[in-house]
C-alpha cells in the first residue's frame, strides 16, 4: 500500500495505516480544509436552476465601458481610506477596480456582470402631501386621517401611533429625550 499524500511504499505493521509519518498526515490534513478542495454536488433531474449571471450575455460596448468606469469610481470611493480593528487604527488597503482583459480581449468578470445586472434606480419624485396636523382627535381618527391622505402607504408612523401631534412635535420630543438622557450619562450619577 502507498501513502495517501506522498504516494510513497509504506512500511508498517498495521494495515490500516495511511500515511508515511506523522508530516505527511499533517500535510494531507491541511488540505482538506483549503479552499481548493472539491465538494461532491448531487443534483436531481427535478431541479430547477434559474438563468444566473454567467449565462447573461454583454457585448462591451462603449456605453457599458462608461458605465462600468462609474460602478467602479463608485465602488472604489465606498471601500477606500477605511479602518478596522479593535481600536480602529488598522488601515485596509485600497480597493482598485480595473477592466481584465484575456489574450488582448476585454472579458466581463462576474462581479461586472452583476453589477451590469442590477435594475438602474430611477429617482421617483414624491407626491404632493398636505402636512397632518392634529389636535384632539383619538388614535384611531388620526390613523384614517393618514390613510386617507397616503392611500398607497401600508404602514403607519410612529408618531401617530404614539399619539404625537404632528411630526415636528414628536421629532422635537425625541432631541430632548436624548439631551435628557446625555445629560444624565454624562453626570455621573450612573442612573
């Protein structure tokens, strides 16, 4: 029998043994765990695998080269001059975004691709809503109230709900609570 790692005539007492010597168990070990190892997929004739990026097709043009020197300005603006650590000192490096290229062609990778993907958000305007104001009127005659002016939205303010009476009302009450409870923290009473 051979050694599983080195492939080497093994010479032993056990038929059972793998491997030469302790190093090349300790070898073989390690790369189980590296990320080149090949994990067995099983894949039923039912399944249904949706169209993924790789299989979309981009001709580079001159307008998705300009639209990539965008995502790429973008991506290198969000990840450049950061810092991590438990101290928040430990400088990441820069992130550069540049075209690849094989054999003198320009080839899209996936993370192109992707980004290419992504639906391009449109900026929609709001409408036109009157500002709700209220005064004595109970929980439930203010949520219809809101309602009625914002047909479309499925959900309900907090500052209606909590009984406040217009937004700046409860946008004002929440900066004193806040100040309040500075206050308090920065007195060293530890309440």
């Amino acid at each position: 029998m051979k050694c599983l790692y080195c492939q080497k005539e093994l010479n032993g007492e056990r038929s059972t043994k793998k491997y030469c010597d302790d190093n090349c168990k300790l070898k073989a070990n390690r790369l189980k765990v590296s990320v080149s190892k090949i994990v067995p997929v099983s894949v039923s004739s039912d399944t249904v695998i949706p169209l993924s990026v790789s299989e979309e097709i981009f001709t580079v043009t001159p307008e998705i080269e300009k639209r990539l020197a965008e995502i790429y300005k973008a991506h290198e603006k969000k990840y450049s001059n950061r810092f991590r650590g438990a101290s928040g000192n430990v400088k990441v490096p820069d992130v550069k975004c540049t075209p690849y290229f094989e054999d003198g062609k320009r080839v899209l990778t996936e993370w192109e691709k992707a980004q290419l993907s992504e639906p391009v958000i449109v900026e929609v305007k709001e409408e036109e809503h009157k500002e709700l104001v209220f005064t004595n009127e109970t929980i439930e005659e203010r949520i219809n109230a809101y309602r009625e002016e914002y047909a479309g939205v499925t959900y309900i303010p907090n500052w209606i709900l909590h009984g406040f009476d217009s937004k700046d009302q409860a946008i004002k009450e929440a900066i004193k609570a806040v100040h309040k409870s500075v206050g308090v923290g920065n007195s060293g009473l530890g309440a």
